[in-house]
C-alpha cells in the first residue's frame, strides 16, 4: 500500500514524522522553511490523514524504510514527534546506514507505562467504543496538548482545533478494526537500546509534557552518546505547532550542522 506523502526542496534529506495524535499536516508551519533548504519527506503512517489502515499488522518502521527507498533518498535526518520520535529510533537502530542525524521531540519510551498515561488510554478507549470520537479526541487534546500544569485557555485555540482535526480523522479509520490488526514494531526492544545510537541527537521536550517524556529525555541524554538535550517552554507534547519559531531555531541549525 502506497502511503500518503510529500517531497519538496533539494539538498540533504530531512524525514519528518508525525506524532500519534496528529498527522503529516502538523508539519505546516515547518514546511516553507525546510524544503527552502533540505529535500523534505512528510508521510502520513497507517492509520493518519490519508494512510488508511491495511488489513493485517504492520510495521511503521519497515513503512519508512520502503517509503524512502520509493523516492529515491539513501539517507536522512529523521525528526520525529511521540510516536514519531519511536519510529526513527527503530529506523536508526535497524539501520544505521540510513540515518544522519536524529532529533527526537517528546519521546514517550517509559520501560512501565506510567498510572496516568493508563488512565488516559483507558477513559480514550471507553470513550471511542461508546461512539463519542468527539469526546475521545477533546480528551486528547486536554492531555496531550494542553499538557500539564496549564489550563485550555492558555493554548492557542487554533492548534488546539487542528490537533482535534487530525486525531477525529485518525480515530475514523479505526472504526470497526479488530484487535488483531496492530502495529508490530521492527525493534521490539527499541527503549533498551538507545546507547547504541552512533549519529548526532538532538533531544526535545516541552515544558508542559508528560512526566514520562520528561524521564525518557533524561534517560536517553545519558545512554546516547553526545546527545544534546533541550527544554522548551510554553508549550507541551506539540513545540512544533504551537512555538513553531522557537522550535526551528533550535532544529535548524542542528540539522543545517549533521543532515
């Protein structure tokens, strides 16, 4: 199955991925100014935007893989967000040969999944099986988005809107997917092996996010060798949408350095 994408620019490549409550359109406020200066790949994974679900497990990961393969790009700088932020890791642990640089937003890779991370999924999942993918995705936003230690009313309501958006039209390709139909992971062991990453990393995390990306952060400032940790304020689980400015100073120049 062909994924949803886009290429732009020339120059080194930069892969951004999208993070499991958004999809590739979350990269608007960076396309303009990374395609200006790198051959940009965007992709919607299985399950997001324009990539409807296949009809057995599959891999994220191996997707990529394929995917660059398809358009001609031997190596790249991966960014990605959450989810995003996992998938590149299993691409440069798989294959290291592929990747020049990595810079991982918001990496949520606790070895336990944390009570409220839990409690999250939980009241996610009652909400979508009793037929309220409305309310499932105000409640992803609240926990997400909005973060912690911060109210509604301090994010803006347009990035707020566009996250609602983008989870809703995930949420409608999983209508009616049976249990079965799940993604396999091409490093199962992905959190565990972080110190083996050999290529320039560049770590973020919001002010506001989940105490877990906040210990993953630390954890793989420590493992990776000459990773670079940074912390952004005002902002939570989405620094790219919601400080687009503050977060490409600091990405930019990193990749501008390593892709």
């Amino acid at each position: 199955m062909q994924l949803h994408h886009e290429v732009a620019g020339s120059g080194p490549a930069v892969v951004l991925i999208h993070e499991g409550i958004a999809d590739s359109r979350m990269w608007d406020p960076q396309w303009p100014s990374y395609t200006s200066r790198f051959r940009t790949l965007r992709h919607d994974m299985r399950g997001f935007g324009e990539s409807p679900l296949p009809p057995e497990p599959w891999s994220n990961a191996e997707d990529l893989i394929e995917l660059l393969g398809d358009v001609g790009i031997e190596c790249a700088a991966l960014v990605g967000v959450s989810l995003g932020a996992r998938v590149a890791l299993e691409v440069a642990l798989a294959r290291p040969e592929m990747v020049t640089a990595l810079v991982l937003v918001g990496a949520a890779l606790p070895r336990e999944a944390p009570e409220d991370m839990r409690g999250y999924w939980e009241e996610e999942e009652r909400l979508f099986a009793e037929g309220d993918p409305d309310g499932a995705a105000e409640l992803t936003v609240r926990f997400w988005v909005v973060g912690v230690g911060r109210d509604e009313e301090d994010v803006d309501p347009d990035v707020r809107r566009r996250v609602f958006e983008m989870q809703r039209r995930a949420y409608d390709h999983w209508k009616g997917v049976g249990e079965e139909i799940d993604e396999r992971k091409l490093v199962p062991d992905v959190a565990d092996r972080a110190g083996e990453v050999g290529m320039p990393v560049l770590l973020i995390v919001g002010e506001h996010d989940r105490a877990a990306c906040h210990e993953t952060a630390e954890r793989l400032v420590q493992e990776i060798p000459g990773a670079r940790l940074e912390r952004m304020s005002a902002t939570a689980h989405a620094p790219s949408m919601e400080r687009p400015v503050e977060f490409d100073a600091l990405v930019l120049p990193f990749l501008e350095t390593h892709a």
